[in-house]
C-alpha cells in the first residue's frame, strides 16, 4: 500500500510540474476549471488588503502567466515578476506585451531574491507551492521589504457551493494534495521571521478564498 501511495504522489508532483512548465499554456484553462470560474476572484482576493499607495513598488512571487501583474499595474503601483519557470515567464511576458504593459519579469528562486534591502512595500503571492512557507523564502521577504511593508499570501481556496459540480473538485482537490491546514497557527508560525500574521477569508462566486496578511514588525 505504501509503494501505491508513493507511486500516486510522484505523479501529482510530476502533473504540477509539467502544469507549470513545458503545460504552462494550459495553466488560464485549467486554473479556470477547477474553480469553477472563481479563479480571478482567488487571485485578487489579497488586493483589499494591500495598503500601498500609487507608485509604490510591488514584487509578485510566482507571478505565473501575469494576470495578478496586470491587475497591480492597473491600479498604478510599480511592479516586478518574480517566477522560476521559464514557461511561465514567456506566457506572462507576452501577455502584458499584448495589453501594451512594460514586462518587468525576473527569473529565479524565492529563497535567493536578487534586490536591494528594503525595496518594496509589499509581496504578493497567490497560490505559491510550499516554497512560500520556506525559512530562507520568509527571511529573504522580511529583508527586501520596507519597515512599513507587507506580505499577503493566498493559500488557499475552499468551493461552497454545495452542489455535484463542487463536491467533485472539493474530492479532486484532496486526492492531490490541495487540502488541510499545514500551518495552522498562523501568527506563531510568522513570528519567528519577523511578521505578525493574521488570516482572512474573503468571498468568492461560490467559494471562500484564504489571505494570509503578514505585516512586517519594526
């Protein structure tokens, strides 16, 4: 049984790689379907909570096929991309080329952040894989961003519709991982890297979408 479980792990992890990389073109469709059409909405749930003001710098972690960029820029802050996928940063790239958007794209880890201290009043990360929760990936943010800054984070997203179509993606989403509080105290968990943390629930065309709003301490 275990070999069985294994077996099945390894081919999630091989599916989200692929989804991220040589599939990345099926990312918008895909991320459309299993949300029932509320993916946009998870994106954005994190915007309410973002205190920057026009101008301010933004950096994106796993900035993904560059919708959420698009929506930053739209609101006049001043954004950087930040992504490990080349696949992801061809998409993006070519997507805000396309809305007539400067593509400030950067490839690289998380963990190794090539910017200046202090640089940005927020980070953004929605739907980021464990990465995101990493020591080295928090202690990087905590330096790159202001005194006054802020990370927001969606995690996660729950469908509550109640009906077949929901019960099967709430299943799918299980099977492959997506489900279950891997940190479930969220501020002790922040502490130690220099954040007070504090989750939200924000709704969405039937779902709730998770922020995670971690303020840096002074």
């Amino acid at each position: 049984m275990g070999q069985v479980a294994n077996g099945w792990w390894k081919l999630v992890r091989f599916g989200f790689r692929l989804l991220y990389n040589e599939m990345a073109f099926m990312y918008d469709t895909v991320s459309s379907v299993v949300s029932l059409g509320a993916w946009r909405c998870w994106q954005r749930a994190a915007l309410g909570y973002l205190e920057a003001q026009q101008g301010d710098m933004i950096l994106e972690l796993a900035h993904g096929t560059g919708n959420l960029q698009l929506d930053l820029i739209e609101a006049g802050y001043q954004t950087i991309g930040y992504d490990l996928s080349p696949y992801m940063g061809r998409i993006a790239k070519a997507k805000l080329q396309r809305q007539g958007a400067t593509a400030r794209l950067v490839r690289g880890k998380a963990q190794q952040l090539p910017f200046p201290t202090q640089t940005f009043k927020a980070v953004i990360s929605t739907f980021p894989t464990d990465f995101i929760f990493a020591p080295e990936t928090l202690r990087e943010i905590n330096r790159i961003l202001r005194d006054d800054g802020q990370l927001l984070i969606v995690p996660n997203s729950v469908l509550t519709g109640g009906g077949a179509a929901e019960a099967g993606m709430e299943w799918l989403y299980r099977i492959t991982g997506q489900r279950g509080d891997h940190h479930p105290q969220i501020a002790p968990f922040f502490e130690p890297y220099g954040f007070e943390a504090n989750l939200f629930e924000e709704r969405c065309p039937r779902s709730i979408a998770q922020v995670i709003v971690a303020r840096k301490k002074a």
